[in-house]
C-alpha cells in the first residue's frame, strides 16, 4: 500500500520533526546536538529535575511535555522505539543534581530495558535518581501483574503532578510518592477504529475491519483487545468508562480526573461527544469529574480511536493538577 | 583451525552482516505479526554500527572489539534488541579482556559470559517466545563443542543448527513476553523475530568463519 505521508529519507526522519518541533515552540524547548530535548530556560539547580524517555512518531508526545511546570528533558528515540542506553545516559548526566531527578519511564520492554541499563550506569557514576513506571493500560493485564501492564498516556498526569511538585521545590523523595499515588490511582483503555502505517517503512502497523473497532489497542497499534462491531460514542464511552472505573474501584463521592487523547485521526468532535458522556456516566454514579482534558496527546500517526485515562484526585493533586506550567503540549497559567 | 583470532573475529561479524543484512524484510514481517513490524529496520541500523565498529579498526584486540561492538548496537535506537545485544556483547568483552585468542575453555566462558549479560537485563526466559529461545541452545552447543575442542567450522555450525532449530522452535509458543504477549494465542504459528535474528547471527558467524577456513 502506498503511504500517504509528506516525508524525506525515512532515516532522517526523527532528527528532521525534532528540529521542526523545537523551531515551533522555540521559547518552551530547544533540541541539543547530542538530541535530547531540554527546557529552553534551565530550572533552578536545587529543584528536582525530571527526566523521561521514548520513542518517536507520538507527537506531541513525549517531548511536547519538556518545560516549566512538567519534564526537564525528555529522550526521544526512533520511530515507535526508545533511544537506547547511551543517550539515556547522556540525559541523566546532563540533568545530574544534588537534589536529585525522578526518572519517569513507561512500562514498553525497550524503554524498560534502556533505562534499566543507563539507571544502572548512573547509578555508578553517583548520579542521585529515583525511578518511577507507569504501567496502567488495563487490557494488558490485571492489576494484581503490574509487571504486564504497559504504559500509555497516563505518563501525562504523573508528569503533570510531579513535575509541579519538583517545581515547588519539593524533595526528591515527595516528587516520587506524589507521582506513584498518581499512578496508582489511575486507569488507561484504549480503543482504535482505524489503522495506521509506519511512518519510516510504510508497514501497516494495525489492520482493523471495516466496521469494526477494537477495544485495547497499545499505542503501536498491538493487538490485543475485543474485536467488536463499531459502536456510538456514548456506548463506547460506557464500555470503556465502566472498565476503568472498576479497575480503579471508583466510588460515589470520589473525584476522579478524565484524559481523552485522540490517537490521530479521531476528531476532536468525537472526543467532546465521549467526554459529555462520560461525565453524565460519572454523576449518575455520584463521582465527580474534578478536572478534564480531549486532544492530542500521545499520538499514532494517522490511527483512528483513543485513549481513555481516569484516576483519582484528592486536594493535593488537584492543587498540582492546576499549578501552572509552560510546555508546548500542555499549558496552564 | 581451533582458535579465534582477531582477524578471524572481523571476519565473523562480516558473516552476521551480511546474513543478518539478508534477512531485514523478512525480520520486519515477523514483526509485524504481533510488534509494530520495524524489527528489520532495527537490525539492519544495528548492523551498520556494527559495520563502522569493524572498519574503525582500533586497537587489534579482541576484547576491544567486542566493546566497540556492544557500545554501538547500544545506541541503536531500537527498543528492547539494542540493549540486550548490546549487553550480551560487553560482556562478552568483559570475559575476553586480556585474551589474543578465543579457543576451547575461554571461547566457551565467553559466550556464556555474553548469555549471562544478556538474561541479567530481561526477565524472559526459555519458553516465552523471545530471542532467548534461541541463544541459549545457541550457546549451550558452542560452548559443548568448544569444550570438546572441536575445530571452529564445527563449533559455530553447532551453534547456528542449534539457533536455528530454536527460533524455529518459537513457532509453536505463545508469547509471553514484550509486545507481541498482547496478541496471546495468535502469536503461535510465526517465529518470534528476536530468536530469528539470534539465528541468523549464528549463521553468520559460521558463514563468516567458514568462508576463510
């Protein structure tokens, strides 16, 4: 099949979108040339610096979260697949600080592996880090095997929360609690209805039926999930919402945020519809939707479907939910 | 010819190229069945590290060499493959550091010095559907034929029939480990690229050797 996409030589094609991305958002982030994204203005040294990493071809994700309020660096990799070791590395020594860096990695095996590798070099070096996984994608595996469980855009909200913390100059070791009871709290289910194609070999990455949608697609596009005739956006909401809710033992009188992120090819349209259900869902259950948020988030290239993320709020979350930040993908004043 | 020297090493990587090389769409296929199908894609940036390691062409040591190679395929951004070749070769330099020649006992020690690397970074063991399939035969028969001094034909032509049997041993799995374990059932049937890859490294390697016996 052919792709219909505007690219150059596919080898150059994560150097080539970094270089656009940091043009675009210039006074949010800059590109160095050991290609790591870093905040355009470095954060105070005796703040808690935030460090991520991932592959590419998610935008805006992960490096649209680099600024003031959320990510110090982030390490992007290539196509759909983490940088390896050394840059991580290089990211950890640039970010090195006595008040230390919380590691935030999503639960992929090559971002795993990567960081486990580079941690363990760091670790030698001296360089004080604390390492916290996200891995709250329900359709992977029960919550009882978190091991199993990937991570999808529920990194957001942990950014969000910790790096707020590490900018109000909260140690190291609350920046990590914070962003592990955020993590805890919170539930992720994704659904597709359309496929994409690999932006570097023109490979179909996700084949779904004509008419179909399928519930628990990872953010590659792997199988995994219920194969189902497609459905509206209110019962899709419903199926969705229902899973998550349970997964995360959402009662009446809790107040929970809700994260839609469209996948690429999802209109914003459709995520408004999905989202006024989910809130009418959530008020016949007495839950409240505190805070919430439709977009673009972590993307698939041109994939059809998204992201649903639920998690808990108490006082202190909301009151870090709501600080201000400065990053090309996420602002809040 | 029992022992390998340096030049004998170069030789060998030339073979994983050139094989691995070979294969790159059909890897990415098998990707695609239960990855997002750029596993040959992966491989073939691993191998032109792999290719400027070679002609960088240091210090003629083979423990130099081996870490030359284990940095490269490190820093191929690939997911979860660089880092685990990347470490099973590091540590297979760590094991040869000092040595001029690989042959019997130390030839042995370091490829399994390369297997322990590699397992300490992953929690996939045999029987997941993973590369780890195939190299631990792989290694397990290069070290026996080793040990029993046999000539090096023969102890990479062990290891090679042995990979090969295991990648194609991964056929009958279901995954249980990294991305394609989402696709359950559906993965058996098709050969975990991982373990194909390690399979047509060992068949390089006995092509590399072989050819300039």
């Amino acid at each position: 099949m052919a792709m219909k996409k505007l690219i150059n030589d596919p080898d150059n094609l994560v150097q080539e979108l970094l270089e656009g991305f940091a043009l675009a958002h210039g006074e949010q982030v800059c590109l160095t040339d050991d290609r790591l994204v870093v905040r355009a203005r470095e954060k105070e040294q005796n703040k808690v610096a935030l460090v991520t990493l991932g592959g590419a071809g998610h935008e805006p994700a992960l490096s649209g979260f680099v600024g003031e309020g959320m990510l110090d660096i982030s390490v992007p990799g290539e196509i759909f697949a983490a940088p390896g070791p050394p840059k991580v590395l290089q990211a950890l020594k640039t970010a090195q600080r006595e008040a230390g860096i919380l590691f935030i990695v999503l639960n992929h095996a090559g971002d795993v592996l990567s960081a486990k590798v580079a941690g363990d070099m760091a670790a030698k070096e001296g360089i004080r880090f604390e390492q916290v996984l996200t891995h709250e994608d329900i359709s992977s595996a029960p919550r009882t095997d978190p091991d199993n469980r990937r991570g999808l855009v529920g990194c957001l909200p942990v950014i969000k929360v910790a790096g707020a913390a590490a900018e109000a100059g909260r140690s190291l070791e609350e920046c990590a609690a914070i962003a592990r009871r955020m993590e805890a709290g919170m539930a992720t289910l994704a659904v597709a209805v359309s496929g994409a194609t690999h932006p570097s070999t023109g490979e179909v990455i996700a084949e779904i039926e004509e008419g179909t949608m399928v519930v628990g697609m990872g953010q590659h596009g792997e199988a995994g999930g219920g194969t189902q005739p497609l459905k509206t956006a209110d019962e899709t909401a419903e199926i969705m919402l229902e899973a998550l809710l349970d997964d995360i033992d959402a009662k009446a009188g809790d107040e929970l945020f809700v994260l839609l992120n469209g996948a690429g090819a999802t209109t914003l349209m459709e995520l408004y519809l999905v989202l006024r259900r989910v809130n009418a869902l959530l008020k016949e259950r007495g839950i409240t939707l505190a805070r919430s948020l439709a977009g673009e988030y972590l993307t698939v290239q041109e994939m059809g479907g998204f992201q649903m993320c639920v998690g808990k709020l108490d006082e202190e979350l909301k009151a870090l939910w709501d600080a201000p930040c400065d990053a090309p993908a996420w602002t809040r004043s | 010819m029992k022992a390998l020297d340096y030049p004998s090493l170069i030789r060998a990587f030339e073979g994983v190229i050139a094989s691995v090389l070979e294969q790159k769409d059909h890897l990415s296929r098998l990707d695609s069945v239960g990855g997002d199908g750029d596993h040959g894609t992966t491989m073939a940036r691993a191998m032109g590290k792999v290719a400027d390691a070679l002609a960088a062409h240091g210090e003629e040591k083979i423990a130099v060499l081996l870490q030359e190679i284990g940095w490269a395929i490190l820093g191929v951004d690939g997911g979860a493959i660089g880092p685990l070749l990347g470490m099973m070769f590091l540590s297979m330099a760590e094991s040869a550091e000092g040595l001029e020649v690989l042959e019997g006992e130390q030839l042995a020690a370091v490829f399994e010095a390369g297997l322990s690397g590699l397992l300490a970074q992953t929690k996939a063991r045999k029987g997941d559907k993973t590369l780890v399939d195939a190299l631990v035969p792989a290694v397990e028969a290069l070290a026996a034929a080793a040990r029993a001094e046999e000539d090096l034909e023969a102890i990479f032509s062990a290891a090679a029939e042995a990979a090969t049997a295991g990648a194609e041993f991964t056929k009958t799995l279901q995954a249980r480990f990294g991305r394609a374990r989402h696709i359950g059932e559906e993965s058996i049937g098709s050969a975990d690229p991982g373990a194909s890859s390690i399979a047509f490294i060992f068949n390089g390697f006995k092509k590399g050797i072989s050819d300039h016996a």
